[in-house]
C-alpha cells in the first residue's frame, strides 16, 4: 500500500520568541501536524546557512526558522540579520537547484500559540503539496 | 557610609506583580535582596499581560527585564516564568495589616486566599479545567468565558492551576481527575506575615470601568474598551487576533476610537497618560494588519509627551484622522452600527456612522484601599509622592513606583522601579557577589536520559524507549522529578547509580524546573552544561495532534541531544577582576544624585565636569508645578557630593577617549593641559542637554519683551513681574517639528506653572497660552484644571499655521488663527514667553576608536526604550537624565537611581565569572576581517592586535550565536551550540524518522 506522504521538518526556533510559542500552543492544547522536529537556538540570526543546507541535504522535507518579531529580538536585531541571511541562502538554493521554497523564516512571538500552530500546519501541507525533498536519501535507495 | 551585608539577608516587600513590581523586584534581587512579591490575583502580570505588544516599539520585550543568562536561561522570558534564588511570589494574597517594627523595619501582614491546588503539585495538565462544569466571564480574555477551575493565562505565573473558590460549586468533578491529587477543596485561607527592611508599592491601576459613560454607548455590542480591542487583536485572544464585531462577527471597515474616555472628567479630572500612546498603538496595530479599515481618532489632547512620542503618533499615523473633540453622543441603529455624534472644532455638528466604536480607558488609583495602613496621604486615588521625587513618599523606607502614584506609562513605570531598587541600595547597603570558580568540561562523557512522565496516558513506549538507548549505550529512567521532594534526589541518585556525566531531561516546559535541576547537578560538581533541557512535554505531548508521533519523537529529540552532549567539551576562561570605580560624566543634577547614591554603598566615584562647578542646567530652574524648590536641593548635594570621601569631583574636565570593556573601562580625561587616567568598571553619562535657541525672529525672537520660559519663572520668583497686565505664552518653541521631532516633555508643564505663579500674583493679568496640545499628563492635569480656573485662556494652534509675533507701535502683537472663532486674533502682550524646547548637546565619545552612537535625536540611545531604559548598546555603559531625551528634573533623578542599580550589579560582583552561554574565537582560523564586530549586537567582540584575530569579551557576551553564524571562516564559535553538535543533531533527526515508523 502507498503511504502517504509524511513531511520532515527540522525546526530552528529562537529561545525567546518561537520556543516560548511552542510551549504556549502546547499548553493551551492548540495542536499542530507531527512534521516539525524542533532546535532550540538562541537566536534566529545564530542559525547558520550550513545548517539549513545540512538538513536539506540530508533529506529535510522542509526547514522553519522562527525567530522574534521585528523590535522584539532579545538580541537586538538578531533577526534582521536572520532575514538577510535567508534572503541570501534563498538565491543560493536557486542556484544548487534546490527549492528555496522548502525554507521558511516566520516571526512568531512568544504570545503567538495560536500564529505557531497555524505556520507549522500551513508549512506541513505546503510541502507535502511539494512531495519529498529530492535531495532525501529516502528517495535516492 | 557602606554597612556590611550578606546576600538575601536584607528583605524587600514588593506589593503587586504587574510590570513594575516585577520589574522592581528582579532589579532587587539582581542586588542581592531576598524579595517577596505579593499579588492580589491569581497570577502575576496584571494588565501588561493582556498586552501582545506594547508601545513605544511594537514589542513584547518581556525577555529584556533581566540580561543575566544563566543558568534558568528561560525563565527571563516573563511569558514563561519568572524565578531566582531569593525571589518568593505569594499570589491571591491582600494586605491587610501593617506594624512598625524597631530600626524602621516593617511587619506587613496578608491573607492568602487558598488557590484549592497545592502548586507544587500541578503538572498543568489541564484536566481539571476540562471537566468543570462552572462558567463566568473570563477577565483576561474579556469577551469569553472561563471556567472555575482555570489559569488567569496560559502559561501562568506562579505556573499552576487555580481554583476560584467563590464560583465553584464544589461538585468535586476536578478532584477525581486530577493525576497528581493536588487538589484540595478543603484548603484555608492562609495568614502571611512578613518582616520587610524596605517596601514597594507597585499596586498599580484598575481600569476605569467606563459603564458610566452611557452618553457614549457602553452598552452597545460594538461598542468596545480599548483592553477589549487588545484582545481582539491578540492571537491568544477570543477571535484568535482576527478582528470581528462583537454583535455579528463582521469585519469592521470603520472604526473609531475616542480617547479620555473616563479621563479628564468630574470622575477622574486627570489625565490617565498613558492612553493617548496605547490608543495610537492600537490604530497602529489594527491599520497594519487591515491596512482598508478607516481610522478616526477623537481627541482632547494629543499627548505623546516622551522622546520618541511625537513621531510615533504623528508621524508614523498618516492614516488616520485626528478630530479633536470628545463626542456628544454614541447611538445604535437597527444593524448595530453606531452613530456618534460631535461637534467640531468651528462649531460645526456632525453625525457620523462607523462599525466599532472603541473607547480607550484609563487608570484609576486602588490605593485609598491601603495607603492608611502605612500612614499614607492619597492623591485622586494614588499614593501620595513627595514633592522633589517621583517614587518617594512620607515613609522613606517606603517607595511607590509606577501607577500606584499616578496614572503612568511602561516606560517610566519601568524606569521608577529599577530606580526603587537603587533607593533601597543606598538606603540598606549591598553585599558583595559570591564568586563562582570557573569550570571546564572534560569530553569523552557518559550519557543518560531521563523522561518525566506526565502520567500513564501520555503515550509513551517506556520499554520501546529504553530498548533503542540501551542499544545505544545510554541509560534511561523515567523519573518525575517535578514530583515535591524526592524526585529530585531520585535523579541525583540515578546519575551517581549509574556514574553519569551528562544527562538529557525530557520534560515540561523548562521554566523553573531548568534551573532547579542546573542548580541540583552543580552541586554534583558538574557545569551546568552537563545537563541538556529538553522542552518535551508542551511542544510534543501537548502539542503534536498525532499521538502516535509521540515515542517516535522522544526517540529522535531524546537522541539528538544525548549526541549533542556527547559532543560537548570546554575550557572555562578565567574570570575578570573589575574595577572597583564608577566615572560618572557631568556633573549636573543626575551626575550629582548618582554619585551619592555610589558612594552610599560604599563604591568609589570619579565625576567629572566640563565647566567650573557642578549642578548644570538645575541651577537656572525655578520652582516646579508641584512646588518643588530645586536650588537649595542642589546646594546640599553638591555640599554633600564634595564631602564624601568616596567620590572625586573634577571639574573643568572633559573625556577624551574610553578604552576597553565593563569592568575594565579606561578612560583618558583632559583637564587643561593634563592629562588623567581612570580606570572604571561602568561609565555613566549624565551629560545633561541644552536650551533651544529660537532663530532670531522666530515667535519673535529678539523682539524686545520677548523672554523664554525659563528665564520668564526666574523672573517671577524674583517678583519682576508683578507690573505685567498680560502675558502671551506660545508652545512648542523648537519642539515637534522637522528639526526636532520630539516633544521637550517640560514646557507645557512649566508654562502651567509660570500661569498659576502669575494669576495667583495678581488676578488681573491676562494669560494666554498658546499651544499644540497641552502636556500636563498625569496628575500634572489638576494643574491645568486650576489654570483655567484661574482664568488663564488656551488657544489651540496647529503646527502648520502658527502665530505670529511682532512690535508694533511699542507693544507686542501675537496673531493667532483661533479655530473656534475661526479668524485670527489679535492679542497684545507686556511680554510674550517662549517655551523653548529641550536640544541635545551630546558631544562625539570615542570608545575603542570608533564613536559612540546616539539616537536620531542627537540624545544617548537606550538598547530598549521600555525595559532598559537607562542601559546603553556596549555593555557597562549608562545614561541618565537630560542627556537621554528631554525630562523633568525629577524625572532625571529617577532615571539617575535606576542607573546606579543596574550598575551596582557588576559593581558589586568581585570577580565577572566567566560564562557558557558564551561565544569564542579559534584564533587560527580567525582571517580579521572583522565581520563578527558588525554582527555582535552587544559590543562584546574586538579586534585583538597583539593576537591578529578578534577575541570576545566574555563577560559581556550573551552568547546569541549572531557571530558564530556570520563568520565566514568558522573562526567563531558558540559553546551552547557548535555547529558539529548542530550537524549531528541534524543527521539525528533525520535518520531516525525512518527508524520510529
Ligand atoms: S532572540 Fe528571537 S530572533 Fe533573536
């Protein structure tokens, strides 16, 4: 039997902002898709382009990066720079001929339960619109 | 003089957990006080938390209250929890009590009411909640419903469920789901007495409840208060942030907001300050979201009154419409919408149809309710404050911060509170911090795990789990360490039993439990480091909607941080011995007042004065509204400042230049010819501001007869005045303009104070002031009331049509267009006043070659505007008073306390313990290009000459990881996250999905 599609998502969420989302979703029981295995990072302008490059190439369906809003960095502006950086990356991935699409950067306050549930389920299905990530060594065997 | 004192042994009552006491109170403890936080409520955060973002810059910024990192990393962020050592919080608890204990110690004695669930116990699980029958309206999210068993918020603090005993009906449904039997409906209300060396009062406001604004259409479904709208808005709120009409959930496309709606009238005859800049936000918020919705605002006064303020409301609203008047009247046709009524300002009646009427809401004062019981005055419902201060009050031992003394916004609320915590500082004393030995972290490790289990239903495989780490060489345990008492020792045991090093924890959100269980495994001798939290229970258990994603994700979440501790191994730098000296530069009033307030714990101060003699611009100012005389003040400090042995006041001395880091500050002064040297652990700029100089003819200027504000109250302290038949007063002289866009916060205030001096002197002369909007915000409005009494006439203007000044036949003529007679009038004027506004006169500072940058008003830039208001961008470096943007004299003084508190924090550490929330520098790598620099936001990188590579300043460093990510030879790099950890947890994560299915 054809099973469906499942999506991997690797997660790299801002300790201060998206982090704190998650717990909030959670503990009000507002739930979303089982795609998104979260990192907690400090910032959202620590997450290095490697490491989405990493995770696609290891067969990451999809990569969120949420981080705080605009103002609203503990680090000051760790999140413009996550904004230039992804920008960037963006036209990087064009030009390895990997879908920028698949790499998603959200602000998502810590207020935001409701705005975390929703990112995580409207990515879920995007992606599993897209199909498997054919960098995915799922796909390759 | 300095007495000696250990940490926590000095006691503060902080009354009230909203944003002040909160504040106040991390400031306190971040002191070395043990502080007790008392709410009346059930959770804290009062009516900050019902607000997502809050002005001036559109934020939470509820992480910024405290910038220490370690080791409770998420407890800073107040959305999630709020703990330290030497911080107790006592909700639902009322004071009702109060005695005068020897040595002016107070005994304050509460009664907590019981929350029926023993906190300890409550694994938020939510199931009580769940099967309680009892619905009332719910006060947080306001146009909903709660049940009995409920939290104020999610994520709550103190973290826990309560039950609201005056609505449940007993049925005892929640007992007999609860998992923990934590619930108790027997429980007693609990009596607390505390014995306190200081108290604060942060009891803040009740929102004024607008029910008797029937004229306005309170009981209309569409008609809304402003609190209300927030929620609305909130994504946590009850439309989930989508705006809807309460009566058909429609999307209004009109909206009106009318602002004094309960302020500024027989009831409450002042001004609730804050509105005005919260209104506008709204506007704000709700324009960008649904940029097609029109906006209206009506209003009296617009009263954006602060440094960034004007711009804020004026500027950067260009959609809305401004009418400035209070409607008459709000109606409701048959399809809810409301009809408002108002007169305009020539006269003109109009009617006018929009979907959602929004009435913004003020503050009314609680504290008539307790202010006897420690032998306060009120003031319209506020705790009375001493002339001279803002915090003050009759009991010197007793300071009142934010709204408890007047209706107040966050930032000076903020700003009030850590000023509070610098009062009480030099009033006890402080201890010295205990010294941390730094630590390193061998590798080659021993991993286990341990899972707290939420119950037998949360899904998880037990034997499956253990099986797959067993396979990988790592123990696991299922222990609930959460669990009172002996969970704890559970987990100690199993890492001695099993001679761990590292350990994962899988468990609730890491509020609280992170730090306890950090705090546990270093007295194991382990760095906090050893143990990874890993946030399971909320984001997994709670939140996935795919129970049988559950143990796959344990597996996979639980592995990738086991690898990532496998991977982990540091040295620890040694740690920085600070100077044991503040520089203060200018010595104007808040230079003054900061040196003091050091030199009363004992911290050595060098001040520093460009002119001849100390007290700047406070000596050229006259009595203030409030009766407040500044200059024999100022002569006792400065008597004061030049006796003290701890502080060295150097005039006619400039800074040249500033070299390395806090703690490590050197500064190059000139003093003449000389040269001097002083090394400094924090700098603090107090360098003041300067009086606008009109252009020659502006308003008049050089007219003869024409005088500024200043110059104008000096004159009439001197009686010089006292022949004048009238006087013209015009506003906003070099103030809220293209060149300065701000408002100078003092002169409408001044201008008050000038009128009431001068009717009072003589009843017959005639005032006239002419202004914008006048700024007398707070309880500075009963002033402008009494001017009016008194008969001083106001004639509005708008910036683009100004008055005119000019001499004619040797009597001034001020020509006005006056809106109401809509012509333009002629008035003469023995004398035509100037309230010149407030300028920067911020010089360029050198620190390590490069210049320290100001605000775009030329004024020092505070790194957050609402909760580090005093706090510069490098670290260890602090301004106060008019050199950071225009202020009362009081004001500065605050702001100068509030300082000296942050700055004690590292002034009183012996030694700056090196960190692991760190970022360093492979200096073999490192290619100098000096891209990190620009990266960090916190001035905590350097170029090192000597090593040719940059190198970080550890004690500043908050270890964010923006370097780590935008170096571009992987010179930098983060110790909480090195990128071969990140690519193994990555390599984790997915190859492991393959394995759980
Ligand atoms: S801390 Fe959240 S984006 Fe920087």
């Amino acid at each position: 039997m054809e099973k469906e599609f499942d999506p991997k998502i690797v997660g790299f969420f801002c300790n201060w902002c998206t982090a704190a989302a998650a717990d909030l979703a959670g503990t009000s029981r507002i739930q979303y898709p089982a795609n998104v295995r979260p990192i907690r990072v400090m910032c959202s302008g620590s997450v290095d382009a490697s490491y989405v490059i990493k995770a696609l190439l290891e067969g990451a369906d999809g990569v969120l990066i949420g981080g705080c809003h605009p103002n609203d960095c503990h680090y000051v502006n760790g999140n413009y720079k996550a904004r230039r950086r992804v920008a960037l990356l963006k036209s990087i991935l064009t030009t390895l001929d990997l879908d920028p699409d698949r790499v998603w950067l959200r602000w998502i306050s810590a207020a935001e339960g409701v705005r975390f549930a929703k990112v995580v389920r409207q990515m879920t299905e995007e992606i599993k619109e897209k199909g498997p990530n054919p960098m995915g060594k799922s796909t390759q065997t | 003089m300095a007495k000696k004192v250990k940490e926590f042994e000095r006691h503060v009552v902080v009354l009230g957990g909203g944003a002040a006491g909160i504040a106040a109170a991390l400031a306190l403890n971040d002191l070395g006080f043990k502080v007790s936080l008392i709410e009346k409520q059930s959770h804290l955060l009062g009516t900050i938390g019902q607000l997502d973002k809050q002005f001036p810059n559109d934020a939470c910024g509820f992480c910024q209250l405290r910038s220490r990192v370690e080791p409770g990393v998420s407890e800073l962020c107040l959305r999630r929890d709020l703990g330290a050592e030497g911080l107790d919080i006592y909700n639902l608890s009322t004071l009702w009590n109060v005695e005068k204990l020897k040595g002016e110690r107070l005994k304050l004695y509460f009664n907590q009411e019981p929350a029926y669930i023993k906190p300890r116990l409550c694994v938020r699980c939510r199931k009580c909640e769940d099967v309680c029958p009892v619905e009332v309206p719910d006060e947080f999210n306001l146009l909903g419903k709660r049940k009995a068993a409920y939290t104020r918020y999610p994520m709550a603090i103190p973290p826990t469920w309560v039950i609201d005993g005056e609505n449940c009906t007993r049925c005892g449904e929640c007992v007999k789901v609860c998992p923990t039997d934590c619930i108790d409906l027997e429980m007693q209300p609990r009596e607390i007495s505390l014995e306190a060396d200081a108290v604060v009062i942060a009891t803040g406001f009740s929102l004024i409840d607008p029910a008797y604004l029937t004229e306005l259409g309170v009981r209309f479904p569409n008609v809304v208060t402003s609190l209300e709208l927030e929620r609305i808005l909130s994504d946590m709120g009850p439309t989930q942030g989508e705006l809807k009409r309460p009566s058909d959930g429609s999307e209004p496309k009109k909206v009106a907001f009318v602002f004094c709606a309960g302020s500024r009238d027989r009831l409450h005859p002042y001004c609730s300050t804050a509105c005005c800049m919260y209104g506008a936000k709204e506007a704000r918020m709700l324009g960008d979201k649904y940029p097609d919705t029109e906006l209206t605002i009506f209003y009296m006064d617009r009263r954006g009154y602060g440094k960034p303020y004007y711009s804020y409301m004026e500027e950067t609203l260009p959609d809305v419409r401004w009418i400035p008047c209070r409607p008459a009247k709000v109606e409701e046709d048959q399809d809810n919408n409301l009809i408002v009524h108002y007169e305009s300002e020539d006269g003109k009646f109009h009617k006018e149809e929009f979907d959602l009427v929004t009435l913004v809401v003020g503050q009314e004062g609680r504290a008539d309710d307790f202010a006897n019981l420690f032998e306060l005055e009120t003031n319209e419902g506020f705790v009375k404050i001493e002339v001279g201060s803002e915090i003050g009050t009759a009991n010197p031992k007793v300071f009142a911060i934010g709204s408890a003394g007047g209706p107040k916004d966050l930032p000076d609320s903020i700003t009030e509170a850590q000023a509070a915590a610098g009062r009480i500082a030099s009033l006890l004393g402080i201890p010295k911090t205990r010294n941390t030995p730094p630590k390193s972290v061998e590798p080659f490790p021993k991993v286990g795990v341990v899972f707290d289990p939420v119950g037998d239903d949360d899904g998880l495989d037990k034997d499956a789990i253990k099986t797959f780490f067993a396979e990988k060489g790592i123990t696991t345990a299922f222990i609930n360490y959460t669990e009172t008492g002996k969970g704890l020792s559970e987990l100690e045991n199993f890492i001695k039993e099993k001679e761990l090093d590292r350990l994962v924890v899988a468990g609730p959100a890491p509020n609280k439990a992170e730090r306890l269980l950090k705090e546990r495994v270093q007295e194991l001798g382990w760095h906090p480091a050893q143990l990874e939290y890993l946030d399971f229970r909320e984001p997994v258990l709670w939140g996935y909607e795919d129970a049988s994603k559950f143990n796959e994700a344990a597996l996979t979440l639980a592995l990738a941080h086991a690898e990532k501790l496998r991977l982990l191994s540091f040295d620890s730098a040694e740690p920085v011995q600070p100077f044991g000296r503040a520089l203060i530069v200018g010595a104007g009033a808040a230079g003054l007042w900061a040196a003091r307030q050091f030199a009363d714990v004992g911290v050595s101060v060098t001040l520093i004065e460009k002119t001849e003699q100390p007290g700047g611009q406070a000596r050229k100012l006259s009595r203030t509204l409030e009766g407040f005389e500044p200059a024999p003040f100022l002569e006792n400090l400065i008597k004061k400042v030049k006796k003290s042995k701890k502080i060295e006041l150097l005039t006619n001395t400039t800074l040249d230049r500033i070299e390395g880091e806090l703690g490590k500050f050197t500064a190059h002064l000139k003093r003449g010819e000389k040269e001097l040297i002083r090394g400094a652990a924090i700098i603090l700029f107090a360098t003041g501001a300067q009086e606008y100089e009109p252009k020659k003819d502006e308003f008049g200027w050089g007219l003869e007869g024409v005088i500024s504000e200043r110059d104008f109250a000096g004159r009439i302290s001197k009686g010089e005045t006292d022949d004048l038949k009238s006087v013209v007063m015009i506003q906003c002289v070099g103030s809220r303009n293209e060149e300065h866009p701000y408002c100078s916060r003092v002169c409408c205030r001044r201008a008050l104070a000038n009128a009431i001096a001068l009717k009072e002197a003589n009843p017959k002369v005639e005032v006239t002031i002419i202004a914008r909007d006048v700024m007398s915000w707070g309880l500075s409005e009963l002033y402008y009331l009494k001017a009016r009494e008194l008969g001083v006439n106001f004639i509005r203007y708008e910036k683009d049509n100004p008055p005119t000044v000019s001499r004619r036949d040797g009597k001034l003529v001020v020509s006005v267009f006056d809106r109401l007679l809509d012509a333009t009038v002629e008035l003469s004027a023995g004398s035509v006043v100037l309230a010149n506004g407030i300028v920067a006169s911020t010089l360029p500072i050198l620190y390590n070659d490069k210049p320290v940058s100001f605000d775009k008003f030329g004024f020092f830039a505070e790194v957050n505007p609402k909760f580090r208001p005093t706090e510069l961008e490098v670290d260890g470096m602090f301004a106060a008073g008019l050199a950071k943007g225009p202020k009362r004299l009081t004001e500065s003084l605050t702001e100068a306390s509030a300082a000296v508190a942050k700055a004690l924090v590292f002034l009183r550490a012996e030694k700056l313990a090196p960190k692991y929330y760190v970022a360093r520098t492979n200096t073999r790598r490192c290619a100098f290009c000096g891209i990190c620099i620009d990266a960090c936001p916190n001035s905590a990188r350097v170029m090192d000459d000597d090593l040719m590579s940059a190198r970080v300043i550890e004690a500043i460093c908050q270890g964010c990881g923006i370097c780590a990510s935008a170096c571009p030879s992987q010179a930098a790099h983060l110790l909480t996250l090195e990128s071969d950890q990140a690519f193994r947890m990555i390599d984790v994560m997915l190859a492991q999905t393959e394995r759980g299915d």
